[in-house]
C-alpha cells in the first residue's frame, strides 16, 4: 500500500455538496462512492443525484425490517446500494437536482448514468480499508459526527470519542503525516469528504486519526462498505 | 503585543475590551461580540428578539463546548462554525441521518463481505 493516496488527486471525487437542513448524509456517501466507482469503470466522472435516493428509496434491512432508507429521516448506505442494483441505477444530479426535501419519486430509467454491480462491507481492518480504497475507490463509511460540529481544521484525534455512527461520509484517501502539535509526533490520517458545504471544515474535509494508537476512532472503521459500477454508456 | 495590534486593528476586538474593563461578565461579552461577528458571516436571521436572545445562549454554550473539544482534540483547530447556534440535538435532527444498526455495527443488508485483500508489497 502507498504511504499516502488521495483520490482527489486522480479526479474521481466530484465537488463538495451541501445537504441542507436534511438528514440525508446516507445518500451524498452513497452517491460519492458511486461515483468513484463509476470513475473507474468509465474513466469518467459523473456527478450524481441524491435527490433520486432522498424521493426514492425507501429500501429496509432485510435483518430489520422496520428499518429503512427514509429520506431526510436517515437511511444506510448498504441499503441504498441495494436500492440502487434494484431500480437499475442513478441519475446525475443535473437530471435529478437536490432539492433539501423529500418529494415524489420522479426517477426516469431512460436517464441512468451509472450502474452498481457489486457491493460488500470491508472487515474493521485498517490495512483492509486502505486497501479497498485503493483498488476500488472511495468508499462509504459511517462515523461519529460528535466532534465534527465544532470542527474546523487539522488532523481531529480526540483522547475519547463514542463508536456509535450517526452520520454517512466517504472516505477518499489518507495520509501518513499530519502534525499533532501538542502530542510532538506526526499522526497519519484518514480524509474524509462530507456533505456540509464548502464552508465547513476543511474546504468540506475532514482529516481524522488513524493508526495503531487510534484503530476505529469515533467508529470510523466499523462501518465502511465498497462498491463497484457497471460501465454504463449514457444516451 | 499581538492582542494590542489585533485590538488595534478590530473594532470588534476594542469594544469587548473597553466593557470588560468596566467591569461587566467576560465571557458573556466575549459571547456577544464573536455571536455578532457569527450571524453576519454566516447570514444568520432569527424571528424576534426572544429567539436571538436564545441563539445566543445556545451560541455561548457551544463555545464553551468548542473549548472542551479543542482540549479533548489538540491536534485539531475547534471553534465557530456555522452550526454554532444550534444544540447538539437540533444539530443531530438536522444534520446526520445515518440510521441507527444493531450494537453499532455494520447493518449489511444483502452485502456480501469483501474479501480479504494483500496489503503487502
């Protein structure tokens, strides 16, 4: 694995969104990593709608029926995906533009622009995680937003932070370096896109710790899935 | 010396000291003054008087709540942001969504494990 890999770098992580007053983190880290995945399989990238998965999908966990993908109420991004391989695909957001409200499903087939042909959850490994990362692009993964509400830069590696995920992100790369001042040692990172705006964090990022001192910090590897898309050639 | 040149350069920063001196409660004045400066650069608006005046108390607590993190998190920068005048559960209704799985872990629906891949070399 390379020391350092950033999938903006190579083009397939799309501009930073803005979910708006709507609980709908799970389908901007379901639409980021389809998009990755459909950058690599078509070698372009198509910026993709959530709106279609927010009117949409209303997909449950087979293991627990009443729970299901409900719009600006919360969803999971494995069931999403599952929505997505049923209703044959996802639209890009200019066909099917954010709206920051659930509405009536308006989905059109006619205007799919990428596919998904597989997905599957990544062991809680950190090695496992930046090896599905870079083989197959970025990858959705659920975290705990505690500290992201007053977040503003540098590499977040709190003394303790809850494992419980309540909020859908996507992990596009990681680091081996990020200074911690008050600890005097280079920490590596995981970089994370997130749905809050330009005006957030990181230009939109957020950096968080990883390694051996910080496996799973704030649940950041418990909860990852990875996708792969069908090479779709839009009409 | 770098407090007296941004003092000398900020109106904001001059006005917060002159009233400290005088003897009013800092940390509310401090509150007052970074809240101003907060609704202006994030275009915030509120309905009436009584809803400012309840921002601004949410505002100060997460302040304060911005320097527990910054003392839990050194190697990250903590502070305002534009979601410093909600409270933490108005902050989770709004703006996470992840549905709650079993024990924390992964609700995998129909997904499959992914195998194991060589890390090495």
């Amino acid at each position: 694995l390379p020391d350092d890999f950033d999938w903006r770098d190579k083009g397939a992580v799309g501009p930073v969104k803005d979910q708006g007053s709507c609980g709908s983190c799970w389908s901007f880290s379901t639409s980021g990593a389809l998009e990755g995945a459909n950058y690599l399989a078509t070698g372009k990238l198509e910026v993709l709608s959530e709106q279609q998965m927010v009117d949409c999908d209303h997909e449950c966990d087979p293991d627990e029926p009443r729970a299901c993908d409900a719009g600006c109420n919360g969803g999971l991004m494995t069931t999403a995906f599952s929505y997505l391989a049923k209703a044959g695909g996802l639209e890009t957001e200019k066909d099917y533009p954010y709206t920051g409200a659930g509405g009536t499903c308006k989905f059109d087939k006619s205007k799919i622009a990428a596919q998904v042909k597989n997905f599957s959850t990544v062991a809680v490994d950190e090695d496992q995680i930046a090896a599905n990362l870079v083989k197959h692009g970025p990858l959705a993964i659920g975290i705990n937003a505690v500290f992201m509400q007053t977040y503003i830069g540098g590499v977040s590696c709190p003394y303790i932070c809850g494992k419980h995920q309540d909020h859908g992100v996507l992990l596009v790369g990681y680091g081996s370096a990020g200074y911690a001042p008050l600890r005097f040692k280079e920490k590596p990172y995981w970089i994370i896109k997130n749905s809050w705006g330009e005006n957030w964090g990181e230009s939109g990022y957020y950096k968080i710790c990883r390694g051996a001192h910080a496996k799973n910090l704030c649940g950041v590897d418990a909860m990852v899935s990875t996708v792969t898309a069908i090479h779709t050639q839009k009409e | 010396s770098a407090a007296a040149s941004a003092a000398a350069e900020d109106p904001l920063i001059q006005q917060v000291v002159g009233r400290d001196a005088e003897g009013d409660e800092p940390g509310l004045l401090s509150a007052e003054a970074h809240f101003a400066t907060f609704v202006q650069r994030f275009g915030k608006s509120y309905r009436d008087a009584d809803e400012r005046a309840h921002r601004l108390s949410v505002f100060a607590a997460n302040l304060r709540r911005a320097r527990r993190h910054q003392r839990l998190d050194p190697s990250a920068v903590h502070g305002v942001t534009k979601f410093s005048d909600l409270t933490p559960a108005e902050f989770r209704d709004r703006f996470l969504g992840l549905r709650k799985s079993r024990g924390g872990l992964l609700a995998a629906g129909s997904a499959h494990d992914a195998p194991t891949l060589p890390t090495d070399g």
